[in-house]
C-alpha cells in the first residue's frame, strides 16, 4: 500500500469519525437518537428505508 492511500484512509477515518462525535454531542438522550428529535421529513425517512432495502439486497444477492 502506497502511503497517499494510507492518507487517505486516515483522512477518511478522521472525518467519519468527527461528524459521529458531532451528532453524539447533539443528541440528549437515546430517545432523541431513536425517534431523530422527531424533525425527520418523509423524504429522509423514505430514502433511508430505500437505502436499508437495496443495503440488504446487494449484500446478500439474488437467488438463483
């Protein structure tokens, strides 16, 4: 592995990480997590479920 991939991934690795402790501080209570503080629109709620169906379909593949 070439060290400009290794940057990359630790770059990566930071970012995700840093937008997850962002929304850890912003959210009160389990509660808050689970229900999205209640202002989630249906188009997120829809593009979520469509994310999670094709997720699941592509991971476990067709059955022949």
């Amino acid at each position: 592995m070439h060290w400009i991939d290794l940057l990359v991934f630790v770059l990566y690795m930071f970012l995700v990480l840093g937008i997850g402790f962002y929304f850890l501080r912003r959210n009160k209570d389990a509660d808050d997590y689970y229900v999205g503080s209640r202002k989630m629109g249906s188009v997120h709620v829809g593009l979520s479920v469509v994310a999670t169906d094709v997720g699941g379909g592509f991971s476990i593949g067709p059955g022949d």
